[in-house]
C-alpha cells in the first residue's frame, strides 16, 4: 500500500486499535494463474496466547482466522505461503463545501491498515476449536454480551471439521490515515465539525480519529 509521509499513523498503537475495532478482514492470496487471485472476508484475532501487547513494531505479531473450508481459498493456502491481509476503518466522502474555500476538490478520508504475513494452516481439530473459541470470546468482549459459550461447545466440534483456520506471523504492515492532513488547520477544522454533527456513524468515527490528530 502506497502511504504518503503525511498520511501514516502518529504511532503504531493506531494500527492496532483499527485492527482491534475493525476485525473482519480482506484474506488476499495470489493463487495460480488459472484460478487466483483468492479474496475472502473473515474475522481475525491477535493471538492471544503469543501475541502479548503489539503497540510497537506489528512485525513478529501473530494473528489469528479461518475460514470455510470449502472455500477453494482454503485449498490455495500453503504452509509457509504469504498472505495479504487488509482492514478498513472510519471513513467517508468529503464534499468541497465543508472546506469554504475555493477552488478546491472532493475526496475521500478513510483508515486502513494492511497486513502482510506467512500462514501456517492448523490440521488439528483441537487447535482449530481454540482458534473458534478464542475469537469467540474476544468479539462477545469487545462487541457482544460476553456470551458463555459452554453449552455450545459440543456444536462447535461438530462444525469443526468444516472449519480452516491458521496463524499468520506478521512480516510488515502499512497503516493509512488519510484525515485531512493536507489541508490548513482551519479547513481540517471544519471538516472535523461536518463529520462530528453528522448522523453517520462512519462520519462521527472519522470525526474522532481526526480529533487524535497532533
């Protein structure tokens, strides 16, 4: 992902609260020539036995997903194969009458990080359950009603042979915050308010991370 200067992170910790906040990500693979590349939308986790607290480098991270595993995607994974993987945060169209200035050009503000790893695809079937039940449990923390999932685990090795998952060891990742940056304080300003009073949540959210901003 090409990332002007002006437009990464002030730090690293940004890359993994989008990451954190906006967790199903775009799986890209190349794939062969006759059937690639392969795209699939799938919920991803920090590891949470190895991963510890990833606020610096995102290098060495290892994340967490799966997938169905009659998604010929799953088939095109390799051990030791390198996979893409992308996530997007806050973001909206910016219209030029929010800038109050003229001439001036539309764009679009948005977030996204993109990850870049080796894959090692999990076999066993008890692996596989930790990997379900460990998402399981971080999505019912951050987005659900912490939901006991105890009297469904009998279900979950039932759907288990049906489920592909794997680890991902971070080798690079780029984060893109395109907030404005390029515009005078005051323009900024005003395209912070515009968002902020916005009945769209992505306008607010967007709003909020331009708030951040040194």
């Amino acid at each position: 992902m090409f990332v002007p200067s002006f437009y990464r992170e002030p730090e690293s910790s940004w890359m993994v609260d989008l990451m954190a906040d906006n967790p199903l990500a775009l799986a890209v693979a190349n794939g062969a020539p006759d059937t690639g590349p392969f795209a699939t939308h799938l919920p991803v986790i920090f590891d949470p036995v190895t991963s510890g607290d990833w606020r610096g480098d995102l290098r060495g991270a290892t994340l967490l997903g799966h997938m169905n595993r009659a998604n010929p995607h799953w088939s095109a994974l390799e051990d030791g194969g390198v996979l893409l993987l992308t996530f997007t945060g806050p973001h909206s169209y910016v219209s030029p009458t929010v800038y109050d200035v003229t001439p001036a050009a539309p764009t679009w503000n948005f977030t996204a990080v993109h990850v870049r790893g080796v894959v090692e695809k999990i076999e066993s079937t008890e692996e596989t359950l930790e990997v379900v039940q460990s998402t399981v449990s971080a999505f019912e923390k951050a987005f659900g009603a912490d939901w006991d999932m105890t009297e469904s685990l009998g279900y979950f090795r039932k759907i288990a042979p049906g489920v592909g998952a794997f680890r991902l060891t971070v080798t690079a990742a780029d984060g893109m915050f395109k907030l404005s940056q390029e515009q005078p304080c005051e323009v900024r300003e005003r395209v912070r308010e515009s968002f902020g009073q916005s009945g769209c949540t992505y306008k607010q959210q967007t709003a909020g991370l331009m708030g951040r901003l040194p």
